[in-house]
C-alpha cells in the first residue's frame, strides 16, 4: 500500500466536495482521485499541483511537511527578486570592468 494522505480528504470534506467533484475540479476521474485519497496510488506531483490549486493552499501542507495552509508567496517572491537583483549588480560589476578597460 501506498502512503496515504489524509489531509486531501480533510480538505475536501470542508469544502464540502463529493470525491466526483474536485476530481472534475482536478480534471481526473472519480476512480483516479478515490485511489490517491486512499493511498492505494502514489499521488503524482502534477495532481498534486492541480489540488494545490484547487484549494489554494501550500503543498507543504498536503504532503504535513507543514501544518500552514497558506502559500507564502511574498517568500518566493523576495527570495527570487534577491537572486534577480545579484545577477543585475554582478552584470552591472563586469559592464563597468569593461568600460574602465
């Protein structure tokens, strides 16, 4: 048997979906999404994504790698605007080189 995720269950039943529904939600079929709910399949990372979605909630909190539903967005974002802002200051550094050569 497969590892079982309890909290997709968890989420659907408080949005009070019937398996059927976010598995049209998802775009997979009852059967499909049954299997995952229960543990009999792995669930692959694209549903994963899809039931991310679906809730807008972390995948963190899916897999219990966090108990924190929220995505938190503004962390993705100033760690990817700091990477931005090296590689700007590290072109603009060898630009200057450059010139002054």
């Amino acid at each position: 048997m497969m590892e079982r995720l309890p909290r997709i269950k968890k989420l659907r039943m408080e949005h009070s979906l019937t398996q059927n529904e976010i598995a049209d939600v998802i775009g997979i079929t009852q059967t499909g999404y049954s299997r995952y709910e229960t543990g009999k399949n792995n669930l692959p990372i694209t549903v994963l994504f899809k039931l991310c979605d679906a809730f807008n909630i972390s995948s963190d909190y899916i897999l219990e790698l966090s108990d924190d539903k929220e995505i938190l967005w503004e962390e993705c974002f100033e760690e990817e605007e700091k990477e931005v802002n090296a590689e700007e200051q590290e072109q603009k550094s060898e630009a200057e080189v450059l010139v002054v050569q």
